[in-house]
C-alpha cells in the first residue's frame, strides 16, 4: 500500500529538479548563496518590582463656599410656628388670653396647646370671667340656697334623682354638695320604689 506522503513527492519531484537546475546555473555564473543565521532566542522576561511612587506633598484645597440648599416645606413650616410661640410668648405676661387671640388670630385651642407645651401663662383677667370675685360669691350664695332647699327636701323623703330634677342640677353637683356640707341625704334602696322623673 503506497501513502499519500509518498505520492506527493513524487508529484512534486518535476519542480524540484528544475528547482536544483535553476540553483545550478546561478552558482555557475558566478553567484553566491548565503545561508542565513538563526535569530538569537528571545531573552527571557525577567520580573522587576517597582518602586512605589513618592508621596505626594500635602496640599489643602480651599474649599469654596457652597450656598446653602433652599429650606424644605416642613423646615418652612417649622420655621413659622417657632415664630409665631415667640411671638405669643412675649404677648403673654402683658395680655389676657382674649386679648392675644384679637391681636394674632391664633385660636383659643391653639394658645392652650402652645401654652402647656412651652410652660407659660396668660395674664389674668382683672373683670369677670370664671374666677372673678363676684362670680365666685355668686356661686357660694347659690349653693347655700340650694342646701337649704336639700335639707327641706330631705325631711320630705324625696329621693336624689327627683331632687335633682327640682333643682335643676346634675347628679355629680348635688354629690359634691352633700361631700362639702356633710349632709347624710339616704339613696333609695335597691328594688324600692322608683319614680320616673
């Protein structure tokens, strides 16, 4: 069996004769051949570690000044309403609670609240209102009408409820009464007669 190796040779031996005849001729007529060297083989890589680069020197920047981001809606906000407890405060020890709601406008809900939150007070009002020297006799002299009348009533065997109803006072009033007098006024007895009122 003949290998392809083989054959090929064969095939290209026409070409490489004239190839050699070629060669021959040119020697003949007075050339010269030069067989070239081999290159040097490659120097091999060799790994030097650098130097780490010198330290920069220390230099401060100046740092230009940044304007301040616009303030958000809630800082606003906030903003206002320590205004306006400053503004309240200074009005307080001098003015009434009516009188600070005219001037600000800020409800009495509002003033109570900024009130009990930053600790301070109002002035008192010198004429009436609820702790006025005539409101308060008022009430003691209604109250000692009405023990008169719960003394007289008691005598009578009416019981609390009904007196209350004659009376025109709440249930917790006339307790606070009987507390502050020490009037023993008996309560009806459970299961006993109960008149509706």
């Amino acid at each position: 069996m003949i290998s392809n190796h083989l054959s090929l040779v064969e095939a290209l031996r026409p070409a490489s004769d004239e190839l050699s005849a070629q060669v021959a001729e040119f020697v003949a007529a007075g050339g010269k051949i030069y067989v070239a060297e081999l290159p040097p083989p490659p120097k091999p890589v060799l790994y030097v570690p650098q130097e780490p680069p010198a330290p920069k020197p220390f230099v401060r920047r100046r740092v230009e000044p940044v304007a301040p981001p616009p303030p958000t809606p809630l800082e606003i906000q906030q903003e206002q309403r320590r205004k306006r407890v400053e503004w309240v405060m200074e009005l307080a020890p001098d003015h009434t609670q009516s009188e600070v709601i005219d001037i600000t406008g800020i409800g009495r809900r509002t003033l109570l609240s900024m009130s009990k939150e930053f600790d301070f007070k109002f002035k008192r009002s010198s004429h009436g209102g609820h702790n006025s020297p005539g409101r308060i006799k008022a009430a003691a002299e209604r109250e000692e009408i009405l023990v008169e009348r719960i003394n007289a009533f008691k005598t009578l065997g009416i019981s609390r409820r009904r007196l209350c109803v004659k009376l025109h006072i709440t249930g917790t009033t006339l307790t606070r009464i009987l507390e502050k007098h020490s009037i023993d006024y008996p309560k009806s007895r459970a299961g006993g007669q109960r008149c509706a009122a």
